[in-house]
C-alpha cells in the first residue's frame, strides 16, 4: 500500500484516527483513538461526541511518513508532527506559516517586503535540505537570486486531510532532498467530503484582517462505493502582510509594508475507483496560479554609481506563479506472505515570472522594465511493496521501492530600457550582455532504491533501513545565452551515495517508552550551486560556479523518552546531527586581475546542530485539555579554528495552551501563549540584528450554528505586542534604520463561515 493509502486508512475522515502532532503545537489536533468512530456529519469537528471514550492521548497519534507503515508515536523512534483537517480549522490555520507557528524548532523562510513565504526549516536546516511533497510527488525546488524568490508551495490549506513533519534525516526513506526532514501533505478524497453521502456540496469564506484579505472556495463530491470523485476551487483576493510599522515614505527608509495586491486560484480534482475489494486507483489534477502585485516603494531612491547618480522611482513588481500536477496512484492488494505493493506517477509544470517596472532618472530618463522567468518541468514514477514475516518469536514487516525522476530548469533574465522622451530603445552596453542566465539549462535525473524492516520482538521494535541514490546532472554545454554573460562553459555533475538508518524503541511497562535512532543523510549538490553564474559589472561583483562541489552528508541521533497514564502525556527528545561538506556561499574577496568581487558555492567541513524538544500533554476533564511544547537548538559551522553560529538557527521557543469543548460538542475555544527567546549576540554574525523576547496570545473559539453551518472567530496576537519572528529578520543588520519594517502583525482579527466543512 502506497504512502498516502497508508495515510488514508489512518488519518481520512472516514477512519477511526484523528491525528495529533508529536511537539505539539498545544491542542492543534485530535490524538488516534483506536477505533473510535467518525463524527456524523452534523457533529462539530473538535471530537468525539461519546462521552464514555476514554480520554485520548497524542502518545496514541498515528504517522505513516516516518516508517511507510502505520505506527502510533509511541513506538516510533525520531519525532514526528501530525496535524489534521479538524486543527487547521480550529486554529484558523491561513498559510503553512500558520501551520507550523506551535511547532518549535520548525518555521518557514520568508521574504516579508516580496513575495513572502517560502520552504520550511528544521532545526536550522532549510530551503532543499528538507523535502517537501504533496500526495507523494515532490514540490518545485527553491529557488533565490536577489529579489527573486522561488515558491516551493503554494497549497490551499482547505483541501489538507493532514500535514506530517518528520525531523531530522530521512534519506534512508525518501532520498537526497530529505537531508533535513521531510512535511508531507495529503489533500482530501471525495470520501472526506462525502461523510457517508453519495453528494455533498460543502463551502466557506474567510476574512483574514493580518492582510486585509478575503477567500472563498466551494467542494463538489459524489458517488458510490466503487468510484467518488470531487472537484474544489477556492479563489483569495488580499494585501501584504501587516506589519507595526509606521513610518510611509516612498523610499528604503519606509518600515510600513509595501502596497501589495495578492490573487490565487485552485482547482484540485480527484476521481478515486475501486474496482475490486483492497485495490484502489486515485487519479488528481492540481492547478495553482498565484499573482503578487506590488509598488516597491522600499526599492525606490538614489542609486550611486561611481560618478553617476541615478534616481529610481515609482518601481513596481508583478510575480506570477502557475504550477500544473498530474498525477495517478494504484494501491493493490497482496498475495501470501505480499503485504500489498502499490504503484504511482506524475507529470507537473511549474514556471515563475517577475517583471519590474521602473522610473530612473539620470542624464536622461529611462523607462526600464526588467524580467526573469523560472521553470521547472518534470516527471517521475515510484513503485513499493510491503512483505509480512513471522520468524520465531516476532514480527517482521519488510517495505522495499524505488524511485526515479527527471526534473527540467531554465531561466532567464532580460531588460529593456526605453528613453522616456524619445521612447527609443537604449541599447544594453557591450559589458553588460542581455539577455543573460543564472544558470544554463539542466536536465537532472534522481533516482534511488531502499529496503526497510521493521522486527518486533516482545517489548522492543527495530527499524534498520537502507538506500542507495544516484544524482545526475546534464547541463547544456551549447546554452548560448548562458555562455555570452562572461560564464565558462558549464559542467556535468554525478553522484552516488548509500543511506542507512536504525531506529529502536523499547517499551519498558504501560506508562514509559525508551527511543532511539540513527539517521544517515546525504543530499547532492544542486545544479544553480553547480553551474551558477552572473556577473554584474556595474555592481563589481560576480557568482562563480564550482563544479568540484561534493555531495553533503550527515549522521544524525537522537535519544528520547515518552510515558504517561490515560490522562497525562509526557516527552522529551535530544539530538545531535553532525554535517559534512555543508555547502554555503562563500565570499572570496576582489579578485586583483578583474576587481570583481567574487562570490561561490563552498564546502564547508563540518557543521554541528544540538538540541534538546520537549512536550507535554494534559487531559483535565472530557472538556479541558491543556498542552505545551518547547525546544531549544544550537548549530555552529566547526570547520575552522574557531566555532561559528549558524544563523539559519531560531532563538529557544514554546508554546502552552488550553482548549475547551463544551460537553453538548457545539462550541469551544482556545487559546495559546507562544513565545521565543531573544536571540544572543553570540549566534549570530558580528552586526546582525538580535530580536528581543517576544510572548504572544492567539485566542479562537468556534459555534455551530445550525445543522452543518459553523462560525469560527479569533484575535491573533491579543495583547497587540511588537515582535520580530526569526524568519523575517535573520542576517539583517542590527545598524537597519528600517528594521520595524520586519515587524510581525499587531492584533487582528480572522472570522470564517463554513458550510459542511
């Protein structure tokens, strides 16, 4: 049975599981009750509605991401966040940013003055270091160069069954993108919709008051036992993040946000048929498109150009971003001691664009209007079997898969600059060839094949797992436009290498549950790291390739312990992940024969991340439940004479909260305290910004209103506090007179209305 398959049977709507997350994220979700019956759909989605059900513990959640089988948290070694349909609408989840705000030791990055959000961090490590999929394929890689930034997600979260977040290395499982973590999501399936009915039309609309923003989004499910299928579409109309900044000049002092006009479409469908008991065929189309219109008045002003002074003005920024996913997945039924095997595959399309629009006067005025378009159009497949043993004593449960996708990148950036008298093109300067490339069109093939076994013998469980990966890059050697921007010509890359993992828990009584794990992870270098280039002659600076860049690797372990009775759940998890050749861009100086500054993709020998995760789960009553997390991380680069901190590394945060449920189950509410450190001067570089501690209070509450109409409210950040969350501010001069402008939004409100959600 394929991953997803899996993930149905354990956390859809139809099944007996609601999830809960591992550090908590205090009252997100519901924890796995075995058994224990979906809701109707009348009911309230917070819980069960049987009052005599023993109260539930997140120590019972079930993931399937972690090992590729159902397996409660209690018994899995690592740790794991689960967190379902019923906690994004409890919480008023809008952006993946909200998803993982109660998950310390896990944010997004973010361009806060751009297009915004971007991939997620864990435990400091981030961008394609942590892979992120939907429904099993692979979402586009990150990308940055400048003011340019590359979604690696853009997702309605209305269409979520449930979001898993597997920390630290996964390599053993899912292959070179996995070096820091794995979040999966699993979208909905006309069964999640249909609750029991044939037809089901289900709606809601948002106000979001962090960017004055409204959305809307309407689900059409039908069908029978032997095929369902659902069409949603949702449609946002917003602005730019909110911010506490007050000062709205039109240059780079402004700290007020940007005028930011924001659109996104989806359209998710999915047909799922069973054409004979245990076997199950899932077809879904995706379509995303996003647009981001914005007046960067923080872009505007002088511009000093040795002798020259150039006034920029009235700069305006469009982002586009349309992403297209097709994709099939076939779980089958096994034979003997054949478990189940299942097979998928896709075909998905992602292009970006920005185009900016500027005024810059000079000698003579110009009209300049810049762009860069971005795509990455690929195609994989997937196979895995599961096989079931029973040697003397015990269990063993072997999965074996393999994977294998080719992944096409191109970019391309032009300018075209218009005297605004004579409206006469200018022509671009002989040192500064357009169009130009940051990279030249590459072709890169992945393909990787695992075994894993999970033995249980009495009290203890062990996972040992094993897979070999192959990278290869093909670059065109013949990309003119890349070679004409003063770039050699570009290189072929490959790389192998053999993951291994071992994991073990030991039950030692009903209350007390011992783990451990090692986790090797390996991620090659990628093709923009490989064969970057750009040089900037007006600007003295240039990006190299490095073409003798070695694959990154890790060992990874952790050591942890759960336990607790029917009403109270504890846990704490530390861990150590070790790195090799961790690439970074490095600065090399001015270059004495070109006076460029020179700029390139390094190794670096070892870096080191340590932490220590905490959580802790209280059950009162059948209608309070109280619950807290807490995590604390340092990271430094070890290769040289003396330690140095890694920035990507977030201050100690927690969380604790407390959520009510009325014993009729037609209202509740909750509310959490979240707060962060401030960061040391200590772990950061010489100059950088270090924000200061920060305790905020988010407060939801939730109504049915009538037979399957529910209200939810809340006020974010309750007490209007000032802060800065490390995302937003990370590498950013202390010295920064506008530095309020990364502010974090002050109290707003967001209000939903949802009919058979």
């Amino acid at each position: 049975m394929s991953l997803q398959g899996m993930h149905r049977r354990c956390v859809g709507a139809g099944s007996a599981i609601i999830t809960a997350s591992l550090v908590l994220g205090l009252g997100a979700v519901r924890p796995a009750v075995a058994q224990q019956p979906a809701p109707p759909p009348t009911s309230a989605p917070a819980t069960s509605s049987d009052d005599t059900e023993e109260p539930p513990r997140y120590l019972d959640t079930v993931t399937v991401s972690a090992t590729l089988s159902p397996s409660s948290v209690r018994e899995t070694p690592g740790t794991i966040s689960v967190i379902d349909a019923a906690a994004v609408e409890r919480r008023l989840v809008e952006s993946i940013a909200d998803l993982v705000k109660f998950e310390p030791g896990v944010y997004v990055e973010t361009n806060p003055t751009g297009v915004g959000l971007n991939g997620f961090n864990i435990r400091g490590i981030g961008g394609n270091r942590v892979m992120t999929q939907i429904d099993g394929v692979k979402t586009a890689e990150q990308y940055d160069f400048g003011p340019f930034n590359m979604h690696q997600i853009a997702l309605d979260l209305d269409t979520l069954a449930s979001a898993e977040i597997v920390r630290g290395a996964a390599s053993s499982l899912y292959g070179s993108d996995a070096l820091g973590g794995v979040v999966s999501f699993f979208t909905k399936d006309p069964t999640d919709y249909l609750r029991g009915r044939s037809v089901r039309v289900a709606g809601k609309a948002v106000f979001d008051g962090r960017t004055r923003g409204t959305s809307g989004n309407v689900v059409i499910a039908g069908g029978r036992d032997r095929a369902q299928a659902s069409l949603f579409v949702s449609r946002g109309f917003g602005h730019a993040l909110a911010n506490r900044g007050t000062v709205r000049t039109e240059d780079a002092t402004r700290t007020a946000p940007n005028d930011q006009d924001r659109t996104s479409t989806q359209v998710l469908g999915r047909l799922v048929v069973t054409p004979t008991p245990g076997q199950r065929l899932r077809g879904t189309v995706e379509v995303t498109d996003s647009d981001i219109d914005t007046h960067a008045f923080t872009s505007q002003g002088a511009v000093v150009s040795g002798p020259s002074v150039t006034q920029v003005s009235n700069v305006m920024a469009r982002d586009r971003m349309r992403r297209q996913r097709y994709s099939i997945a076939h779980d089958l039924p096994g034979r003997g001691s054949l478990v189940g095997w299942h097979w998928n595959a896709y075909l998905q399309h992602t292009d970006q664009s920005q185009v900016i629009n500027e005024v810059r006067a000079g000698a003579t005025t110009i009209d300049r209007e810049g762009s860069i378009d971005y795509s990455q159009h690929g195609f994989g497949a997937a196979v895995q079997a599961r096989q079931a043993f029973t040697p003397a004593g015990g269990t063993l449960l072997m999965t074996y898969g393999a994977a294998v996708s080719r992944d096409r990148f191109d970019v391309l950036r032009d300018r075209t600059d218009v005297d605004a008298a004579t409206g006469v093109v200018v022509p671009a300067p002989p040192t500064s060839p357009l169009p130009t490339k940051y990279f030249p069109l590459s072709d890169v093939t992945q393909s990787g094949a695992y075994v894993q076994g999970d033995l249980r013998i009495g009290a203890v469980r062990l996972l040992p797992g094993l897979r070999y990966d192959r990278f290869s890059l093909d670059a065109d050697q013949d990309d003119r436009i890349y070679l004409d921007s003063f770039n050699p010509v570009p290189e072929d890359f490959s790389a192998g290498a053999l993951s291994s993992k071992i994991g073990v828990t030991v039950d030692a009584g009903d209350r007390v549950t011992f783990h451990a794990q090692y986790a090797g992870g390996f991620r090659a270098p990628s093709y923009n790291a490989i064969n970057s280039g750009f040089t900037n002659l007006q600007g003295r600076y240039t990006a190299l390739p490095n073409p003798d860049l070695r694959a990154e690797t890790s060992d990874s372990f952790e050591f942890g312990v759960r336990g607790g009775d029917r009403r109270l759940s504890l846990g704490a998890t530390g861990f150590v992940n070790l790195y090799d050749d961790f690439i970074d861009l490095a600065t090399l100086g001015v270059n004495p024969a070109t006076g460029l500054l020179e700029f390139r993709n390094e190794n670096l020998a070892a870096v080191t991340i340590r932490g220590v995760e905490l959580q802790a789960d209280a059950v009162v009553s059948d209608t309070l439940r109280l619950r807290a997390s807490y995590a604390v991380i340092r990271g430094h680069d070890v290769s040289g004479d003396e330690d140095q901190p890694l920035t990507s590394i977030a201050p100690d945060q927690g969380a604790i909260g407390v959520q009510f449920d009325h014993a009729s189950r037609r209202w509740g509410g909750e509310a959490v305290l979240r707060g962060a450190h401030g960061q040391s001067v200590d772990r950061v570089n010489a100059g950088d910004f270090t924000p200061s501690a920060y305790a905020v209070v988010d407060v939801t509450a939730w109504m049915q209103v009538q037979r399957d109409v529910v209200l939810r409210a809340g006020i974010l950040n309750l007490t209007n506090a000032t802060y800065y969350e490390w995302a937003s501010v990370r590498g950013r001069a202390a010295a920064d007179p506008a530095i309020a402008r990364y502010t974090s939004p002050g109290i707003s409100g967001v209000v939903s209305l949802g009919y058979g959600w």
